[in-house]
C-alpha cells in the first residue's frame, strides 16, 4: 500500500449527506448514530487503519467538511 | 476654449468623453439614435470601449458591472428603453454605485411616437423601478447646457455615489446649437474621478470588495435603506438648482423645465411688454426638486406649470407651495409644442386681463 | 512526508448554507481550487447569479459582484471590458442562465467575450423551492409540473452548450458532472481550461455542471447521485461540445 491516510472530520460542520460513506471504496467511514449540533448524523471514520488516501471522501464532500492526509508508507 | 456647432445627442457624447467616461453602453432608440453612433467612433478614439448591447436591459447591467470597477460609465435611451433599465437601475441605486443615464424622451405611453415629449417625468424624479431610491436629475435646456450638466452628472454621482439622469427630449436632443466646450488643457473639476476604495479591482493588496443588494436580514436592510435617506437628504440640502427670469415683482409665476421652460420665456416676454408683471421658475434639478424658490412668494398671485405631458411637475409645484399659491396648468402632448402665444393667452387669463 | 487534502485559499471558512448533498459545494471548491492553481485570487472578479448561489459573497475570499436575475454575463461583459487582465466569470444556475438570463447569455458569446460562465444544471429553481427551469426532463415532476413536465404544453429541455456551439465567438463549451470522483476531476479540469482559454485572449467560454437537488428532488444525497446518472446523462452527455484550436 503506498499511501496510508488520516481522515479527519469536522462533525459540527457535516450535515450527514453520506456521500463520502457511499464513496468511501474501503468503508472506513459511517454516519454516526448520535446527531451533531445541527441535528444531522455526522460522517466518522470508523476503520483508520484500512484507509489508503484515496481522497475520494475530499472530493465528493459538498461542505469541504474533510480533510486527508496523506502519509506515504513506511514514513512515520 | 473651443465653440463647436452641436446637435444635442452629439452634445452628450462629447461632454461624457470630456468628463473622462470612457465605457458608453447603448441601444438603438429613437430621437436618441446619435448618441450611440457619436460614441461608436469617439469612445475608441478616446481609448474607451463602446459596446452596442442586445437590449436595454443588458446594456444597464454591462453599467452595473463597469461601474462597480469604479470606471465612469454610461448608458442613453428614450422612455421605452428606460422603462426596461428600471430593475437595473434600482440595483445600482441600492448599491450605491455612480453612472450617468440618459433619457432623451419620446411620445408614450406605449410606443407612443418618435416625437418629443416630457411625460417621463415621474418615472425619473419618484423612481419607476422598485425600492426606496433616488436619483439626480438635471434636466437641461440647451445644447450647452446638455454639454456641462453631462459632465456634472459624472462628478455628482462619483461625490454622492449615486446614478444621476440626465433628462432631455427629442427637440433637445435633435436641435443644434453653438457649445462652448471644456478647456482640456485646464484643470476640470467634473474630469477628476476621486478615488474609489470601494471598487471591484481585484484583491490585490487589500481585503476582498464585494458590490451586493441582498440585505436578507431585515435590520440590514433597513438600516442601508436609512442610511440611503440620509445620503438623499443630504444631496436635497446642498444640490437643488433652479433659473428663475424676471420673478423679483411678479404677481404671476411659469413652471417649466426643458424645451418648455425656453418656450415659456418668449410668452413672459410678451406679457412683460404688456404691462404684465410675470416671471418663469426653471427647474434644473428635477431630484431634488427645488422647492425652495417656491416658498415666501408673497407677491404671486397664481403659477402657471407649462409641460409637455398631460400634468407631472405641476404635483411637485403644488407640494412646494403648499396651498398658498393656486396652480394652474397648461400642456400639450403626443409630440406637440406649446406655442408661446398660448401660453402668454393663458398668462393673460391668469392676470385678469 | 505527507500532503493533506484540505480547503483552498479562495474559499472561506463560512459554513454552506445549501442542502446536504448539495452540489454547489462541491463546485465551489473546483472552482476555487482552479483560481488558486492559476495564481489569479487577486486578480479575479466573480459574478453571483440570483438562486442558490446568490451569496457567493460569504463563500469566495476574493471580489465578488452580485447580479440582478439573469443579467450576470452582461455584468461581466461591462467588468471584463474595464478589467481585461482579470480573470471573471459567472456562476449561474440553469433558472437565471437559461430562462431569465438567456439573451445575455447568447450574446456574451456571440461577442465572444473573455468570460467564463459556471453554469449549475440541476433541472430546476432550486432557491425557490423546485419549481420547472428550462432544463427540467420530460416528466420530470417540479412545484410547477406537478404531473411531471408535458412537452407539448411546457416545452423540451434545452442543451445550452449545444445551442451555443454555432457562435464563433465561443471558444470552448463543455459539460461534465459533479455526481462522482471520477467525473469531480474532470470537471476540475474543464473548468482549468475554461479559464486558462479566457486569460489566453481566445474567447468566451461556458463549463455546465450537472449537479443534485436532493431537496427538490425529493431523494436522499446517495439517490440523487443515481437519478442524476440513470436520467440526466441521456439528455445532458457529458464531453467537450466546443473546443478551438489554442485552448490547452
């Protein structure tokens, strides 16, 4: 695996529209069962480890709500 | 300082470039048709863009934008053409953007004719587009006059942000008189656009400028519509212009503005050679009115408003005076003149004679 | 060594106010992310329509200029024409672009001036709650096509790059998507050579962007995603419908 990546989530932020679940290719995401501020169920990285940083969940995030970072292998 | 023979609609052209306008976006309307062509040729000459727009509706918009650069800019029409700017120009009123509009008016309503007329005065001085605002309105009468209130019509809207029209008619526009023309060489007071920190440039070494009408709070909103008010009762204290001829003794007073006021001068004149002590009250701002030549009239007896439309100034007229002085009318329409001869009958019915 | 995803310069921090799953958002990136690869921030002007993305303002970190219904091109002529070093462009959706603002548009292009239209395709007037726009499908159901839209009585779904192809003026029209990574690339790139094609001089150009509306639609984000690719790529395909020759 040449990438390994750090997904973070602003919860308050997400509205829970689910496309970075839905595009997730590695399901390491889920929406969260308890609301957010604003009511919604929030995106959570559910399986860290499992991510490569495809960044496919950046991209079809509406409300630039995630963040990845990529980590090449082997680097701390 | 040069003197030219001009035609009116050629008169705009030349005092726009010579106020440092250099974007004219227009649209074929006739009695105004010379506007566009004037500054088809000397916009480029003077190194600005002219751009003949597929409505009046984008041409007031293509305003909208280049002013919101902080560029001086103009449009001209005749009142169709206006009617279709109306959303336009409340938007740059709202966004207290400076430009100059011209309105060289024709017969109405509807197609009406290619004649001259004045009947567009209430769409210019109470706003025929929605929201509270205002606009300066002079309203020449002469070619030399439409030359140099074009270019103060620049510097009025670039000192109070502001649109400002400039209302002529046909005849007006048609007609072609000598015009005493700015000395360039000269430092002009009406050529020098201040500085505009407000204008969309780019960010460049600044925050970001944003030009937007939507207030979609209410307490937003109102306090810009207040703070428009202001701005307007300020423009009311210090610009209201009128030419008042021969009224020190007059017992009768003629209101008129435009081609009627110059019309209306011959008829005093004829009434003063008979003994008649009658004066003429020109309005040039038609916003702000200048209500302030109507008041303390002891001597007047009654005021005759002339105009060509079927009554529109005379409600003005009838406010400033409130109700000291009987206002009588006289007008005529549809492109027809009124005859001085006319109105010095209607002067002499006044009088008692 | 690591590199983030993250938000752009151009954009702002203001939370969206559009729908969950709304595809503004995700534009609003592309475009930002455009601008900044190009260094332009500080020399572009952008035109906000009247619609969803009318407070474009709160969103984009550099000059914005917020237009009356349907005029945003000719706002953008009258800019561009006193600004011709800067980068402008429109952000219109298909109601203000398409119905409303559709003669502006037409003859932006046929001046070919060097703008570029954004131009959001979700089938209907979205801040207005749902009603028909130009692009709605045939039977498409809408607030004003209540029994889904009937050609004969609402008339067919225009294809703007399409209609806009034959004016020379035009230098490059396409339309892509913004329903999946995939095509979120692609139109990122479009959108780069739409207006790496206006600061090279050579003409007006326009990228549609096929966009959701859960909310008016009446789907979730994730139905939506489907409805847009089984319904509206039949009408809408996708690809570069103009692209002169210079345009890279």
């Amino acid at each position: 695996m040449a990438f390994k990546g750090k997904v973070t989530i602003d919860r308050e932020k997400c509205k829970g529209c689910g496309l970075c679940v839905e595009f997730c290719p590695r399901g390491t995401l889920e929406l969260d069962k308890k609301i957010n501020t604003q009511g919604y169920n929030p995106a959570v990285v559910t399986d860290q480890d499992n991510c490569n940083a495809c960044g496919f969940c950046f991209l079809v995030c509406p409300d630039m709500v995630v963040e990845v970072e990529k980590i090449k292998e082997g680097s701390k | 300082m040069s003197r030219v023979l001009m035609k009116g609609n050629d008169a705009i052209g030349a005092g726009a470039i010579a106020a440092n306008c250099r974007y004219y976006y227009g649209y074929p309307i006739t009695p105004q048709n010379e506007i566009g062509e004037y500054m088809s040729s000397e916009m480029p000459k003077a190194g600005g863009v002219f751009i003949q727009a597929e409505s009046e509706v984008a041409a007031i918009n293509m305003v909208y934008g280049t002013s919101a650069t902080g560029a001086r800019v103009m449009t001209s029409s005749s009142g169709p053409g206006i009617s279709l700017k109306m959303e336009g120009i409340s938007y740059i009123a709202a966004a207290e953007l400076p430009c100059v509009i011209v309105n060289i008016m024709r017969g109405g309503p509807g197609l009406g004719n290619i004649a001259p007329s004045q009947s567009d005065y209430f769409q210019a001085t109470k706003g025929g587009g929605h929201g509270d605002y205002r606009l300066i309105v002079l309203a020449p009468s002469s070619v030399q006059e439409i030359y140099d209130f074009t270019r103060q019509a620049f510097y009025l809207a670039d000192k109070y942000r502001i649109p400002a029209i400039i209302l002529g008619d046909g005849f007006l526009g048609q007609m072609m008189e000598v015009v005493e023309l700015a000395d360039s060489a000269k430092d002009d007071e009406y050529a020098r656009i201040p500085e505009k920190p407000w204008a969309i440039t780019g960010c460049k070494g600044r925050e970001k400028n944003i030009v937007n009408t939507l207030l979609i709070e209410p307490d937003t909103l109102e306090k810009h519509n207040w703070k428009l008010k202001d701005k307007y009762q300020q423009i009311a204290e210090n610009e209201k212009r009128a030419d008042l001829y021969r009224v020190d003794d007059a017992e009768i007073l003629v209101a008129a503005f435009g081609i009627s006021a110059r019309i209306s001068k011959e008829a005093v004149d004829m009434a003063r050679d008979e003994g008649i002590k009658v004066g003429l009250i020109r309005p040039i701002t038609l916003w702000p009115f200048p209500d302030h030549v109507f008041k303390n009239l002891d001597s007047v007896k009654g005021i005759l408003t002339v105009e060509m439309n079927t009554g529109q100034m005379i409600e003005d007229v009838r406010l400033s005076v409130e109700g000291k002085i009987p206002v009588e009318f006289y007008g005529r329409t549809g492109g027809n003149l009124p005859d001085s001869t006319a109105i010095f009958e209607e002067i002499k019915r006044m009088g008692g004679m | 060594m690591s590199t983030v995803l993250k938000k752009t310069r151009s954009l702002e921090d203001t939370k969206l106010h559009y729908c969950p799953g709304c595809s503004h958002g995700i534009v609003h990136r592309l475009v930002c992310e455009v601008i900044d690869e190009m260094e332009m921030r500080e020399q572009t002007v952008g035109i906000a329509p009247v619609g969803c993305s009318v407070f474009l303002d709160a969103y984009f970190d550099f000059d914005i200029i917020q237009a009356a219904h349907g005029r945003a091109p000719a706002v953008a002529t009258g800019v561009k024409r006193a600004l011709p070093e800067n980068l402008v462009f429109t952000y219109q959706g298909d109601g203000d672009l398409a119905s409303i603002g559709m003669s502006e548009m037409v003859h932006a292009a046929a001046r070919g001036e060097r703008i570029t239209i954004i131009f959001i395709n979700n089938t209907n007037y979205g801040m207005t709650g749902g009603q028909m726009a130009p692009t709605t499908l045939e039977q498409q159901v809408t607030t004003t096509t209540p029994a889904g839209r009937d050609t004969r009585l609402a008339g067919f779904p225009i294809q703007v790059p399409e209609l806009l192809s034959s004016l020379p003026g035009a230098v490059y029209l396409s339309r892509v998507s913004a329903h999946n990574p995939k095509n979120i690339n692609k139109a990122k790139k479009s959108i780069r050579k739409a207006f790496q094609a206006q600061m090279d001089g050579l003409g007006f150009s326009l990228v549609e962007i096929l966009s959701t509306c859960p909310t008016n639609w009446r789907m979730n984000p994730v139905q939506s995603i489907q409805w847009l690719e089984e319904n509206m790529m039949e009408i809408y395909p996708l690809g570069e419908l103009k692209s002169v020759e210079g345009v890279s």
